[in-house]
C-alpha cells in the first residue's frame, strides 16, 4: 500500500491514513537546522546562503551509489529541475555519502542540483532522520524525506512516504511550494 504523508503551513494532508508529522523528522513549524556542506564539485555550500536568494527544498536520500529509489527520484527531480525552479525553490539533496560518490553519480545522470556530502550523518541527525534499522546496511543512512524552507528559515513543508520505495513527484513537490505559500 503506497502511503504519503505532506504538511503544507501547519495544515494535515493524509493519504490513505498517513500523516506527514508521524513520519520521521522535523515537522512544519519547526526552525531548519542550519548547515555548511560540500557538494558533488567539493563547493561548500551554506543553507543560510542559499535562503538568501529564496526558499529551498532539501531531499534527504539515502544513497545514490546504492539505492536504485533514491537514484530514480533524484533523476526524476532533475528532470523536473526546470518546473522546481519556476515554481520559486532551490533544490539540494543530502547523504550520508562522500564527496567522491557523489561526483561520480552526478556525472553518470546528468544532476546540476547540488547533492550534499553529509560525513558523519551530523545534519541527518539534527534533522532526526536516521533510520536506526538500516545499520547493517551502512551508518549514517537518512529516512528519506523532503522539506520546503522558507527565507526566514522555518520548514513550511514536509514530504514524505512510509519506507524507503515509494518517493514524491515533482507536481507534488510543486504543488507543496504554492500550497505552503514559499512561490
């Protein structure tokens, strides 16, 4: 059964008796933690900079080395790369995964999005998205999860689906951008 969960500006959206705040996760409302990451180029890259220029929708994955979900979502997301950003948000994404890793990903399908080198897991942790059962697959693997900051650096939404299978669209992703209010 395919369950997803989304929260626009405090407002409960449940599909199929799932809602997004019961996910995993920072929930709407909350203050994003801020963060200073490496990308796929080794170019730092700073929420607090990126906010300046607009909201920003962050995708948490849990490997694009591995993971033939979080690989399909994140082609799908460039894909959609054009309609994410008519639609007024920044896209970035975060793993666990290394610099290295990353490159190699982003050169192999074509991602112009950063895609962010979490070491050591500190921001998927301070987003309290580690998925504690998936341990014996590596450390540090994030539940997957999708969130809209707004320029005063509030979450003014949350995507997300149970499990690790099923992910958003980018209609949903933009339709998540006009509803919280971030276009």
């Amino acid at each position: 059964m395919l369950s997803i969960g989304l929260v626009f500006a405090g407002k409960i959206f449940a599909y199929q008796g799932l809602q997004a705040e019961n996910l995993a996760g920072l929930n709407v409302g909350d203050k994003a933690p801020s963060f200073e990451l490496k990308n796929q180029k080794d170019e730092t890259v700073k929420l607090s900079a990126l906010l300046e220029h607009g909201p920003v929708a962050i995708v948490f994955y849990r490997s694009a080395d591995w993971c033939p979900f979080c690989q399909k979502h994140l082609v799908a997301m460039q894909e959609g790369l054009v309609e994410i950003n008519a639609a007024g948000l920044q896209l970035v994404a975060i793993s666990y995964e290394p610099v290295d890793v990353l490159a190699r990903f982003a050169s192999k399908r074509g991602i112009k999005f950063s895609l962010l080198s979490d070491s050591g897991s500190a921001e998927i942790k301070a987003w309290k998205l580690l998925n504690e059962e998936a341990k014996g697959r590596a450390e540090g693997i994030p539940n997957p999860m999708t969130y809209i900051v707004g320029k005063d650096g509030v979450i003014s939404a949350k995507l997300g689906h149970e499990g690790y299978k099923a992910r958003h669209s980018v209609q949903e992703l933009v339709d998540a951008a006009k509803t919280s209010g971030e276009k």
